[in-house]
C-alpha cells in the first residue's frame, strides 16, 4: 500500500500519563480494532461520540505542544532519523493513522513490517505460560482500556479471550497471503454482523491492543512493528465496518426467510427448534443424514442422467423396501402437504417437469448447510467443492439454473407474507455466489480422478517409498516443529503418508464417506492437540514431492486440489472442536475445566462436558477424558454434572443428560478408570441437611443404573460383577440397585430356577440312598426306587445332555474356547458351576451304563433273596453294584455342589461359603506338601535296612506314614519302631516335618487368608448376588419387570423436603441422622436471572487459592515494567512509540499450539 503518509508519523506518542489526560478519545482519529462479539449499546455509542467531542479540542491543542516540543529537543541527527523512519511508513488507503471503511481489499504490506509484526506477536504469545494466559491479559486490556465499554463485554471471559487471541492470530499468521489473510478478515467480520462496530470504539481497540504489545514487548515492538500492527487493526476494523453496512441487511433476510421456510422457531436456549412438534429424543446427526439423504434421493429418482457413484448412506441405511428404489419418482398420493422447504422443492421440481433431475437431490442435502454458513466464506467454499464432486458423479446436463429458479418458486410459496425485491434480490445473490463456485469446479473431478488413479496405479513399491520418506523430510525443513508431534514410529508414520495419498483419490471416488471419516479423525486430532499452524507446511511438503514425481499436469492440479480440501476440512473440525473444554482436559487440569465450565448457559453446561458436533460427527470431552487418563479432569466433568443447582424455576442435574449420551458410561469407567467410579455413585446420593425425628431423608438416583433406554434391565450390576471389586459393590448406590431387584424380582426367579436342581436331588436321594439294602426292600419299595431312577436318567439326565452338545457346538462354532493345557474346551465350562454341571452329566451317564435294575431285566424271577420286579440282585447286579455305588458317591457330591448358590439368601453365609472357596487354595498346597514329604519318607524308610516288615514296600511304607500323620498308626506297632534305631529317626524326623512343621503352616496361612478375605467378605457376598442377579433376570417376565419398574415411580418427581418437588429417578429412603451427618445443604441455590441462557454465579470454592495465583501474575508484571526503567538510567532507549521498553520474560513458556476459528460458539 503506497500513499501519503500524516505528517507527524516518525514522531514519538505523547507519554502514557500524559495521554490519560485525553481520556479514551484522546488517541488519533481513525484506526481499527476489533469489536468484540457482544451485544452492542447505542447509547453507549452515543456517549463515546459526544465524550470525543467535548475533549478534542483539548487533545488537539495538547497534540500541538507535544509537536514543539519534539521539534526543539531533537537534533538534526534526530530529524534525519525521523525523515528516513517517514519515508518507510506504511501509507495509502489502508495505514496506520486512517481508518478506511469505504472499500474492502487485499492488504500487501512490506516484507519487514509483515516479518516485524509476526515476531512481536510470536514474542508475546509467548509471554505467558500458555496461549489462554495471553488471551486473558489482551483481554485485560481492552476491557481496562473501555470503561464506556464494558456493558458491552456479555460474552463470558474466558470464552472471549480465547476468541481475541485467536482471532488476531488467524489474521497476523495470514499477512504474507493477502488473499487468504482477506477471506479470514471477511468470516470475522461476518460473525461481527450484528454489533455496531464504529470508529472511537476501534481506536479505543486499536490503541488499548498496541500499548499492551509495547508494554510486553519492549524493544522488539519498533516503531515498523507497531505501525504495520496499527495498520493491521485499521485494515480489520475498515473491514468490520465495510461488511456491516454492506451485507447486515441482506444476511438477515436470508437467515429469517430460511427460518420461515423449515419452521424453526428459536427456544428459550436461542437454539432453533421444529414448529409444533413434539419434544423427543433428537436421533444422531449420521442418521438423520443417511434418513435425510434416501428420502430426497427416493423422491427425485436419480433420473435424468446416469448415476456412477455409490453413496455411503445407501450402504449403511440400506433396507429392503421397495419404496428406496431409486428408479422410483415421486408418488403424489402418498404425497401430503409440504410444509418445509425441501418437501416444497421436490415438489416443485416434479410439478415444474424437473423430477427427474437427479442431480438436484445432491444441492437440496447440502442446502441448508449453504444457507447456515453463507457468512462464512471458507466453510461456503468448502461446501461448494465437495458438493461438486457429488454432482460429478452424474452424467448429462447439469443446468444451475434450474435449481434456482425451483429454490424460489418454494420459498415464495413457504414465505408469501413477507416476500418481497429484497428477498429475490437476497436469494439471487446467494445462489450466483453458490453457482460461481460450483461451475469453476464442473467437468474436473471425473478428469482429475482418472489422472490420479493412473498416477498411483504406475507408482511402484520404491517410488512409494521414496515419496513417504521425502514428504517427512520436506516437511520438517518447512517447520521443525513438527517433529515434536510426529514421534511414532517409522512404520507407523509411513502409513499415514500412504493414508494421506489414498484419501485425496478417495474424496473423489466417495465424498460423502472421506467427509464423514476425516471429519471423524479431526475430531480425534482435536484430543491429540495438534495444531492447526502445521497443516499448511505438511500440505506445501506432500504437494512439492509429488509434483517431482508427476509429470502430469492434470495429476498434479488433481493432487493439489483434492489435499488442500482434505486439509481445508481437517482443519475447520479441529478449529470448531477445540473448545475451551478440550483444551482443559489436555492440560488434565480440573481448576481450568471448571473455569471452561463457568462460562456455558446453565441449559447447555452439561452439553459442553458430553458433546462436541461437528457436522454429523461428535466427540465427548467426558469419554475423551477417560480414554486418555486425564482423570482429573473427568472427575471434575463428572462431579460438576453431578452436581445439583437451582434458582427459582426449576432444577439443574446432569444425570439424565450424562446417561443419555453415555448409556454404558459404568462400562468405560470399569474397563479404563475404575478409581472414577465412587465419584459417579456418590454424585447419584442426595441426602437432606435437616433432619425429622431423627430420620434424614435420602435420594438415591438409581433410574439410569436398574433401567436402560429401552425401559429394560440395564446391565450396570453385570458389569460391576465382572469387575470384581468387592468394596465397590458394597457402595450404598449399588448395594440399594442390587438389593432392590433382587428381593422384589431375582429372588422369585432364581428359586424357580433352583427348585428343579433341589426336586431332583431329592428324588436321586430318594431312589439311592433312602431305603435300605436292595436284599430287603419290598416289592413297592423296588417300585418307588424305579420310579425315581427313570425321573433322574429322563427329566434330568437328558435335558442336561440336551444342554451341554448345545452349548459345546455353539462354542465351538464360533470359536469361544478356552485351552485346559493343550487342550481347547468350550468357553462356557470357565465357571466352575458348568464344570460341576457337566461332572454331573458324566456321572449320571455312567450310572445308567451301571444300572443294575436294568442289568436284571431278564433275571428278575428265580431263587435268590430279593427276586422280583425291579430286582438289582441277580448275578449281573451284584457284579456292577460296586461300580454302580461308586458313581452314585460322585453324583451326590455334584449334586449336593450345586446347591451352594443357595446361600446366596443369606449375605453372611454367602460370605462364609465364599470364604470357604478362597481359603482351600492354602489346603491345596498343605496337601501336596505332604504327599511330598510322604512320598520321600516311604522312599527313605525302604532303601533303609531293617527288619520291620511294615516298611518293606513304598506302598505299605507310605501307607503307614499316612496313617501316622492321620493318627490311625496302632500305638502297639510302635515298639517294633524302637527296636530299629535307624527307622525310629527317620519316623521322628517324619513326625516333625509332617505334623509339627506342615500342620502349624497350614493354620498359619489359612488365618492369613482369612484375615486378607475378612474384610471384604461382604462384598464378595454382594458379587456373588449380584451375579446370580444378573444371571435371574434374562427369566424374568417382562410384565413383571414393568410392574416393577411402575411400583418405583421413577419418572415422578421426588421430595427434598415439604412442598419441594424435587428431581425424577430416584427412591427415597430415611436413614438415621447419625448415619451420615450432612452439614452443607448439597443443592446449590442461586438467585438472579432465571433464564437457561445465563450462567450460574461464580462459586468462590478455590478463592483463596485464586489470590495467590493474582498476586503472583501482578508481581511478574510488575518486575518486567521495573526492570527496563533501570536499565534506561545506563543508556537511551531504542525503542520509540510509548516511552518504555521491556523484553520478553525469560521464565516464558512455548506456546501450546492451538489454533481454533474465531468466533466459533464454546
């Protein structure tokens, strides 16, 4: 920019104190600054206009002596300077004095003042510990700088400093790129639309962003560094103005006739709403697009013109009616009355003979998208090139034109009361914009696409290679700091090299699906904090080694269009989705993310911790947290959702909302941040600070964790009995979920269940154990011991095979199996109870082999005691009666086994029957140290010579020494021991080792072991019950379980005390007031403003800590003011424009890296 500079331009700014005088309006007329997204005042307005005129004359007047004096002081060495400073301003229609808000381009700076104000920008980001802290203090700045100002300032403050920050740094970072440094100011100035941005309030800007930089900065902030900074501000806040009063009025006719057109009303949260419907769960965003995207393209039927592309939603959401044939038109009787605007286009396009312009439906899915952010230029361009890469999936004709002229017929018919010029002239212009970019794009990506797949085609495994090791290397020559992200492996980073070639030929293939994935791993880069800064260098590194590679003109346009794309889309996510929140949890800090929180609308605080949307994608903080380890701040997401707030009209608590997003959020808390899960279920507890006759009343919030979504039984009990901890199951929360379902559900089921085992235990008893021997039971008795063998080999035996071929070839089939040695079993014998189960079956399959009734069908008449019907005491009986006994000795353990679970009735003998399980493991080991020591005695006392014939043998040896451990050896055989030395030593060294040494081991581990168990013996008690409740359930009627669920009333609302109703979802108890003592009422009541969209007062929870931490920012402050005043008495300043000079502090930090869009909504 070239032009006459003012005439005092070299000369140095009257001194800070002096300035004061001139009070906020005492800077130069003209400058720029960016206004802050808040609600404008006129009167406010009005007020810095008069305040500017009453004083100017008084500030001219000052501006005058100032100018003599600097003409008297300075020399002519000091002239000359001033001259040859003079002629290197910046100076034209766009300086650093003049405010130029009458055209709006390109801004080309000189190479040193671009290079001049990068680095003092870099050098004060760089200034506090991370980039939030440098917001805070330009925010400090302007805030301080504006006390006329400050009604003005409604965006919470950390929201607000976040976005000057990075506003001013998408801006400073693009100064070498006009064009791309104009589009950025253009998206701001568009998201400034609604406030009124004039010329004092950006001088008061302008000046306020200057002196911090000389402040901070020093002698780094030359006098070219704050003149192309003050041009900078000029050149946006000229922008600002030159927007506004441009494109206000058109902007608000297209967003209030859209509006008008779907039936949105705005809610008491401002979000848009559908008119006169019904409040429901609001589907995700995926699946309201594939819904949206089938019913468009059914309606249009893709005539026309052939279709060539598959699209992605036709895969996921594909079903078999014959309603989504996209051969099919549109069907006029089921056709009802459009009351949206893309039920009136389809409409109009079938009336208008354009049903068969398939091609439509794609423009019609992206048009809203269109229409929402045609004031954001990057983001219309972005939607316009990918939408051309859909509608290149068409052949024939594609006439824009005819899209229009049906867009207006349907908004004419959608807004008829309020159409009129300005609205044509508004939609007109929006659709020319849209059309101009479409068609610089039409006829390219078919041609492009091929030329990029013959390209990789003829690529081979050494040119692949190269290509991923130079891209690498480019790009860390571009920006050395990459190299501190990519960290992986060389393998691991090779193949996101690939992964980024295949995408730009993917994107063409299926926009749709590369969309919706890189919008998804945005989204995780978002969790990685990557910076935006680097994708710019990694694309100029991966475009400049491919075009050494291709030869292709068109292959290498192809390659550097669809990655620039690809990283336009990449970038806009991260930016959209790095809000406050994530950038808290990536520091893990819990003081930060609770500052994050402060500033949402209490009816959005919940949303801010569990959602994050970007177009049909979505991340959750709270999740994100989990899966990264940064618990600390998932325990403060998760104890402030938990948290119960009021004012006046209703209540606050985030259960439903923290449920709803995340149904199995105990499941990811057991699986990846188990120390999480007591702070869930005491956020689940209210209890009453007052208490009433001794008794305290207690809500325990059980809904989300005894009911899934579907009104079934949610399987929070299963997951924690998974788990296994015993001291979590015995949480009150848990403890009330698991005692309720089963004494009021389980309990029925599970004794049905039972009661066959317990029938036919009863029946295997009666008919082998009961009656006495075979030789003397009469003929009835022989009856009933029939009777009741048939009952066991056909009611029990045979279901029970049924069972385990089923259960054994199922897992089989699908490979769930678990290796015994070498061995793979089927996975359901895991459990110990299946195994006894199947020990059982064995038994009993053995014992029918073995029947000695059966052995003597054909001998039951003769001359032998016992004869007769059912006789087991013929010859072949009695050779398979001991076999047979045998068997029934196993089969009654196995029955008896599988009783245990009976316990579970009892919480006490359950725990004892638990304690049993856990401590045999000790007379496991006690029984094979013996089996040792008695194996090496007997093997001693054989090779020992003697005459004792007890010991000749290791069988007899070991015989009697296990009788002496038994205490069964005869005392008498004793004397024959002492008659032999030798073996009388080698029994009392028996003696010792065996039962003095092993026996009192064996008390000793066995009372370790019980100690370890005692005092989670409850809580194992409480995992086995809440396994067999989880188990019980599945035979639960549903009838039962609904009048279950009916008898809780968890959708009523439950009391915090008389008259006030309080939340759903809860069962409230009374429990003795000692139980719990509760001082501090655990609702946090406001007053105030009731409305959803403010947010809740400050809590001064850390306000001590909070003083310290001021104080410390002050202190620092304060010494890198002191320091250059002292080193000014040694020598002159070199630095001109506020008087002082400062450095940049030397405990100063990097920078984190972030970047994210201005503006966007935290």
């Amino acid at each position: 920019a070239q032009g006459r500079g003012p005439r005092d331009a070299g000369r140095a700014p009257p001194p800070r104190g002096l300035r004061a005088r001139g009070g906020e309006s005492a800077a130069p007329r003209g400058g720029a600054a960016m206004s802050a997204r808040s609600a404008g005042s006129v009167p406010a307005e009005r007020e810095e206009e008069e305040e500017a005129d009453g004083q100017g004359s008084e500030q001219d007047q000052f501006q005058e002596y100032w100018d003599e004096f600097n003409e008297e002081m300075e020399g002519e060495e000091g002239q000359a300077e001033e001259t040859a400073e003079g002629n290197e301003k910046i100076t034209g229609i766009y300086n650093a004095m003049d405010v130029n808000d009458q055209v709006f381009d390109e801004l080309h700076l000189p190479e040193q003042s671009v290079r001049g104000v990068q680095n003092v920008w870099e050098g004060f980001m760089k200034t506090g510990a991370t980039r939030e802290d440098a917001g805070e203090a330009l925010y400090s700045a302007v805030f301080d700088a504006a006390p006329s100002l400050q009604s003005l300032f409604k965006t919470p403050r950390a929201v607000m400093a976040m976005r000057f920050i990075n506003g001013l740094n998408q801006i400073i970072a693009a100064l070498h790129d006009p064009p791309a440094m104009k589009i950025v100011v253009e998206t701001l100035g568009f998201q400034h639309l609604e406030l009124d941005v004039t010329i004092p309030r950006v001088v008061i800007f302008r000046e306020a962003i200057t002196e911090l930089l000389s402040v901070e900065m020093g002698h780094l902030m030359t006098t070219r560094a704050q003149d192309g900074m003050r041009t900078v501000l000029n050149y946006v806040g000229g922008s600002y103005i030159y927007i506004r009063v441009k494109y206000t009025e058109r902007l608000k006719i297209l967003a209030s006739s859209w509006a008008t057109a779907n039936n949105k009303t705005s809610d008491e949260n401002g979000e848009e709403v559908q008119e006169n419907s019904e409040p429901k769960a609001a589907p995700p965003e995926d699946a309201k697009e594939g819904s949206k995207r089938r019913t468009i393209g059914n309606r249009f039927g893709f005539g026309g013109g052939k279709f060539e592309g598959n699209h992605a939603d036709d895969k996921n959401d594909h079903t078999n009616s014959s309603d989504d044939s996209p051969d099919r038109g549109v069907n006029f009787k089921r056709s009802s009355v459009p009351t949206t605007f893309a039920e009136m286009f389809m409409f109009n396009a079938a009336v208008m003979g354009f049903g068969d312009r398939g091609w439509m439906s794609e423009v019609l899915i992206s048009f809203d998208a269109i229409v929402v952010n045609v004031s954001n230029t990057a983001r219309l361009q972005e939607e316009c090139d990918v939408l051309s890469l859909r509608i290149a999936k068409y052949n024939g004709t594609i006439a824009l034109t005819e899209y229009k002229a049906v867009m207006l017929a349907s908004l004419r018919s959608l807004v008829p009361k309020d159409w009129n010029s300005a609205h044509e002239i508004s939609w007109s212009w929006l659709w020319e914009n849209v059309e101009r970019m479409i068609k610089s794009n039409l006829g390219k990506p078919a041609v492009q696409e091929r030329a990029l797949s013959k390209l990789y085609s003829n690529l081979d495994e050494e040119t692949r290679g190269k290509v991923r090791r130079d891209i690498y290397a480019t790009f860390f020559v571009l920006a050395p700091a990459g190299q501190d992200f990519f960290k992986q492996s060389i393998t691991r980073l090779h193949f996101i090299a690939d992964r980024i070639v295949a995408m730009t030929l993917e994107i063409y293939k299926d926009a749709n699906k590369m969309v919706e994935d890189i919008s998804a791993m945005g989204l995780r880069h978002v969790g990685y904090g990557i910076p935006t800064d680097l994708f710019g260098p990694f694309v100029t590194a991966c475009v400049k080694v491919m075009s050494n590679i291709a030869n292709d003109d068109i292959a290498n346009e192809a390659y550097r269009w669809s990655l620039g794309l690809v990283s336009r889309i990449l970038t806009r996510v991260i930016n959209e989705g790095s809000t406050i929140v994530m950038r808290a949890i990536n520091q893990n800090s819990a003081k930060q993310l609770c500052k994050a929180v402060s500033c949402a609308p209490r009816g959005k605080r919940a949303m801010w911790m569990l959602n994050i949307q970007v177009g049909t994608q979505s991340i959750s903080p709270l999740i994100w947290a989990i899966e990264t380890g940064s618990l600390e701040s998932a325990k403060a997401i998760i104890t402030d959702l938990l948290t119960i707030r009021a004012d006046r009209d209703r209540y606050y608590y985030g259960m439903d909302t923290m449920f709803e997003r995340h149904p199995d959020l105990v499941k990811r808390l057991v699986q990846d941040a188990p120390a999480l899960l007591p702070t869930l279920f005491e956020g689940l507890i209210w209890r009453s600070r007052t208490t009433e006759n001794g008794m305290r009343r207690v809500n325990y919030y059980i809904k989300h964790l005894m009911v899934d979504s579907n009104g079934n039984f949610a399987r929070t009990i299963g997951w924690l009995t998974e788990h296994g901890d015993p001291k979590i199951v015995c949480h009150p929360v848990i403890a009330m979920v698991t005692d309720l379902v089963w004494s009021r559900i389980a309990f029925r089921s599970f004794l049905q269940s039972k009661s066959w085992e317990i029938i036919s235990l009863a029946v295997f008893l009666l008919g082998t154990a009961v009656f006495v021997e075979a030789r003397e039971q009469t003929s009835s008795q022989r009856i009933v011991v029939m009777a009741c063998r048939a009952y066991t080999y056909l009611v029990s035996l045979c279901p029970r095979i049924h069972r385990h071929v089923t259960r054994t070839c199922g897992s089989y089939k699908r490979r769930e199996v678990i290796m015994w040695g070498h061995v793979p079993v089927p996975g359901y014998l895991a459990k110990w109870q299946e195994k006894v189960c199947l020990s059982l079956t064995l038994s009993l399959i053995a014992m029918l082999f073995f029947e000695p009734i059966l052995a003597c069908i054909g001998q039951q008449e003769g001359d032998f005691e016992g004869a007769g019907l059912f006789t087991q005491v013929c010859d072949k009986g009695k050779n398979l009666g001991f076999v047979y006994s045998v068997m029934v000795v196993f089969a009654i353990f196995f029955y008896f086994m599988l009783t245990i679970d009976m316990s579970v009735f009892s919480t006490r003998v359950s725990a004892f029957v638990l304690i049993v399980f856990r401590v045999a493991s000790e007379v496991w080991l006690y029984l094979a140290g013996m089996i040792f020591v008695i194996l090496a005695f007997s093997c001693a006392a054989v090779a020992l010579e003697h005459d004792n014939e007890e010991f000749k043998t290791i069988p007899e040896a070991a015989m009697r020494l296990l009788e002496v451990a038994l205490m069964l050896y005869d005392n008498s055989k004793y004397e024959a021991v002492r008659n032999e030395p030798a073996l009388l030593f080698l029994m009392v060294a028996y003696i010792l080792a065996a039962m003095t040494f092993l026996v009192n081991l064996l008390i000793a581990q066995m009372n370790c072991a019980y100690q370890c168990v005692y005092e989670d013996m409850v809580g194992y008690a409480r995992l086995n019950r809440g396994k067999i409740v989880t188990e019980s359930m599945p035979s639960v009627a549903e009838w039962r379980w609904r009048t279950f669920i009916d008898s809780l009333c968890l959708d009523m609302p439950c009391e915090f005390g008389e008259g006030d109703i309080g939340l759903p979802g809860a069962v409230q108890v009374l429990e003795p007031s000692s139980q719990h003592i509760t001082t501090v009422d655990m609702i946090r009541r406001f007053g105030g403003s009731t409305s959803p969209s403010a947010q809740w007062p400050e809590e001064d929870l850390d306000a001590e800590n909070d003083r310290f931490t001021q104080l410390e920012k002050r202190l620092e402050k304060a010494i890198r003011r002191i320091a250059p005043k002292k080193r000014k008495k040694g020598g002159p300043s070199s630095t001109q424009g506020t008087g002082e000079t400062d450095g940049l502090s030397s405990g100063s930090k990097n920078d984190d890296g972030y970047a994210s869009e201005a503006g966007s909504e935290m």
